[in-house]
C-alpha cells in the first residue's frame, strides 16, 4: 500500500496536469472511477523563513476508503476546491498525512485548485476527537479547510478511534 | 288463549295447557300489555284464597325472547293492575330489553332471570320455580320500636325465599343507633322480629353496600326526564363513597418524584449509542477512515521474509554458525 500510494501520485500528477491545460477532469487511469481536484502543499514556518514539508501531493474527489490508498480525498459532502464553506480533505496517517504530524499552529497551507487557482491558508487549530465527532464536517459560513488523518500516528494497526484534526483560515 | 281465569292445576288441566302451547305460531312482535292485562284481569279478587281458605300469594312469570318496547305504559300498567302479586321476569338470550325486564320485576317484589342461552333454559327455569315455590317471608317492612321507617335500600324489599338472607342497608347517625323491627308474613301469620345493634362492632364497607344499593335504586328508575338528575346524584354518591359508578371512575396518579431536583436541571447533549452489534456502514456517520494496518504488514511482511532468509540459508548451510560447527567436526 505504501508503494502504491507513492507511485500512484505520478499518475495523478500526470492528469492533474491534463486538467490545468484544458480545464476537464481527466482519470491518471483508465480503469478509475475518480479524477484530481487539487494540488496541497504543506509549508513550514522557521524562524529563517518558509519550508515546504514534503513533496506537492494532489487531492481526489470522493473520500472513499480505495481514493485514500492512492492520495489525499476530498469529502464530497463538504464545499467543493476554492469554493465558499468548509472544504474537508481527508489523508492516511501511514502515507501522505504522516507529516502532519509535523505541522503547528501558524503553518501554511498551499491549495491549487483544478483552474490553477492557488489560495493560501494558516492554519489556527489542530485537535483530536472522536470518529464519531462528525461536527468538524459541518459547513461553515466563511471558507474553511479542515484536514482529517487518523490518530496517533505511530500506532501500527488500522483500526484508529481517534482523528486529528487541523483547522486552517483562508489568508487575504 | 288458554283460560280467561285461573285453572287449577290438575292433570286434565295441565294435558290442555300442553296441548295450546303446542299449537301456538310465533308471529313476531312481543306485545306484553294484553298478556298482562288477561293475566291480572282479577285484581279484585287479588287476595284470592285457597279451598281450603289460606290466603294464597299470586305470583305471574313473564318469559320472553324479545324486544320490549313502549316500557313506560308497561310501567304503569304494571304498578296499577299488579297489586300485591309478585312478577318475575325472565328474558332468554339476548334480544329482552333486561333493563325494563329487570326493574319491572323489582318494582313488584319479584326477580329478574337471565338466560344467556337455550340450553340452559330448563336449569334455570326449574332453579326459578323451586324457588318461588317456598316463599317465606313476605310484606317484609322495617320500622323503629316508635313507628317511624327509617332510611333503607332497597326500598322495596323482596320476599324472602328458602335459605335466603334478608339484604337491607339503613342509614342512621351512629349515636342514635335504635333497635330496628322487621315485621312479614309466614305462611298468612304476622311475624315480626327485633334487632338490636348494641353489641355490633362497627366494620369497615358498610357505608359503601349503602352507597351502592342507593345507587341501583335511583338507576332503576331512570328515565328521560330524571335522567341528568339521577346522573348528578349518581356522580355525587360515587365522587363521596369513592366508588365507580356509571358516572365516577377510578384513575391512577402516580405521585412519586421524577426528579427531586427539577428546579436544577442541566441541560446537555448525551452522546447517541448504537444498538449492540450494529455496523456503521455509513460514511456520512463517522469520520472517514484514514489508517490502515499498512506498517503493521510491513513489518510482518519483511519479518517473514527475514526468518525466510534464515530458513534457506540454514539449510543450505551457510549460516555463520553451521560452517563453525561443521568445521570443528571435520
């Protein structure tokens, strides 16, 4: 699963990238029933400046369990890329959401929707809660990211109780 | 008809009055009034006696298996034409109207016999007849030692059969408890009979055996016009002795405190549980899944692989060990 979430994010990007020049969704494989919808980088704040945490990763439409084994899934119930309300991306804690692990409070969140339109966040909050917390999903009236990963993140096996969860404000 | 007057009844009477009621039709329709008035056409002679000069007690069985209807003519015909003869009512099955059949047998000192079905009509005709046969005690009255009636239910007392009890409520103030005197007749001789309650001890349910004759008598003589005062009186009664009547009713209240601390309250969501042994198969339920066990099989993964590594090089002999031992056997 690790190699296949790694390798699966070159075909990704390749779609991805087919989409930015024609503005249609495009599938990295022809057998896949889901296309790319965003393109998420994480930035660290140091003191000597700003530093990307890991490599651009791309972000699928539909937060189902087979897209969380190739990238990061956007919640479908949630508001769509660059659009106004809560926009909900969901990661494995194993593969691309292990760095969040790493981020703080004042961090920057880089989203490029499919329109190649970038929008910056900082993110205010991270708290853990229950997997049946469902209120951080609820819609907001402001814009709103909210990452999903699964905690703690060292635990081995996957039947995680717990979510973290990190809040970011869109930066004007 | 059979006879416009009474017959006696001898063998040769008895062969005749089997032989109309074989040839009698049913042709519908209970008209009760010309059976009345044929059966009381003597009233005078009411106080008949016998041939041996016994006064005799006439006693008229009314027995029918239909609808009776204009009731408050029957009512009058009755109390004018009985006189002093008893009536006794019997309805079978369930077309009598046994609310008419069953005070116009009280009002005359009689009884009302019901018969749910055919098959038990000759029990309960021949339980009725052996009873109305040994009437002994009859014009029962009940009267203080100065001559003043005092207050009783029912108000007018049946006669009083073999191995009968007399049944009677009275209602006086208990420190002015008199001796009471029942009075009848046995077999044409006056009898009466005095009761003391001196030496009675006062028992609980017996104002409400008062209550509840009291309550018969009045829904016994209801009709149209009385009817929203006996209904009021009813209601009054039932509300006063606590008793359930056509009117009152008893309702449970449960006065045990809820929460002895309503005035505290807290409000607060509680967390909704599942059902033991649901499955969430909804995503919109809980968060997404975002953890697989994909570490936990790496590790079992290249562990396995590590002791199959062993494994192979253990035999084909080429573990660091083996080639010691081999060599210091050689």
């Amino acid at each position: 699963m690790q190699a296949k979430a790694h390798f699966a994010q070159f075909l990704i990007e390749r779609a991805f990238e087919q989409t930015l020049v024609d503005n249609q969704p495009h599938k990295p494989w022809s057998w896949a029933d889901t296309h790319p919808v965003a393109k998420m980088r994480l930035l660290q704040t140091h003191a000597q400046g700003t530093q990307a945490l890991g490599s651009d990763l791309y972000v699928l439409a539909g937060a189902s369990g087979r897209n969380l084994a190739f990238g990061y899934s956007l919640m479908l119930g949630g508001a769509g890329v660059g659009e106004q309300g809560n926009t909900i991306i969901a990661g494995h804690r194993d593969s691309h959401f292990m760095r969040l692990q790493y981020v703080n409070v004042g961090d920057m969140i880089e989203l490029y929707s499919a329109t190649g339109k970038l929008q910056v966040y900082q993110i205010t909050a991270t708290q853990v809660v229950h997997e049946t917390a469902t209120e951080v999903l609820n819609q907001t009236e402001n814009s709103q990211l909210t990452l999903i990963t699964c905690y703690p993140f060292d635990q081995l096996s996957g039947n995680a109780e717990y979510r973290y969860i990190v809040e970011a404000k869109p930066m004007v | 008809m059979l006879s416009p007057v009474p017959l006696t009844a001898t063998s040769r009477n008895l062969g005749v009055a089997n032989r109309f009621i074989a040839s009698l039709e049913a042709n519908g329709g209970t008209e009760m009034a010309p059976a009345i008035t044929a059966a009381l056409v003597d009233t005078l002679q009411a106080n008949a006696v016998n041939v041996r000069g016994e006064s005799m007690l006439r006693q008229v069985i009314f027995m029918t298996d239909g609808a009776v209807g204009n009731e408050q003519q029957l009512y009058q015909l009755i109390s004018d034409q009985l006189g002093d003869s008893r009536l006794f009512t019997v309805g079978i099955g369930s077309a009598p109207n046994s609310d008419f059949m069953r005070r116009a047998a009280t009002m005359v000192r009689g009884t009302f016999t019901n018969i749910g079905k055919q098959s038990e009509v000759k029990d309960k005709v021949e339980q009725l007849l052996t009873k109305i046969e040994q009437p002994v005690l009859t014009n029962i009255g009940l009267y203080y030692l100065d001559g003043s009636v005092p207050d009783y239910w029912p108000s007018t007392i049946s006669d009083l059969y073999q191995n009968e009890p007399l049944w009677v409520s009275i209602k006086s103030p208990s420190q002015l408890l008199q001796p009471i005197i029942v009075s009848g007749n046995i077999n044409g001789q006056y009898w009466q009979q005095q009761l003391d309650f001196t030496d009675n001890q006062p028992a609980r349910g017996i104002d409400l055996l008062w209550a509840n004759a009291q309550i018969t008598a009045l829904e016994l003589y209801k009709n149209a016009a009385s009817g929203p005062r006996v209904n009021k009186q009813v209601e009054a009664l039932g509300m006063q002795y606590h008793l359930v009547t056509s009117q009152t009713s008893l309702v449970a209240v449960d006065v045990t405190p809820v929460n002895p601390m309503s005035d505290k309250t807290i409000d607060a969501n509680v967390q909704s549980h599942l059902p033991h042994g649901l499955q969430v198969g909804n995503q919109a339920q809980i968060l997404p899944q975002t953890a697989t066990s994909s570490r936990l099989w790496l590790l079992i993964g290249f562990s396995l692989l590590g002791l199959g590594i062993l494994h192979y090089l253990w035999l084909r002999q080429r573990l660091p060990g083996q080639v010691l031992v081999l060599k210091a056997d050689a």
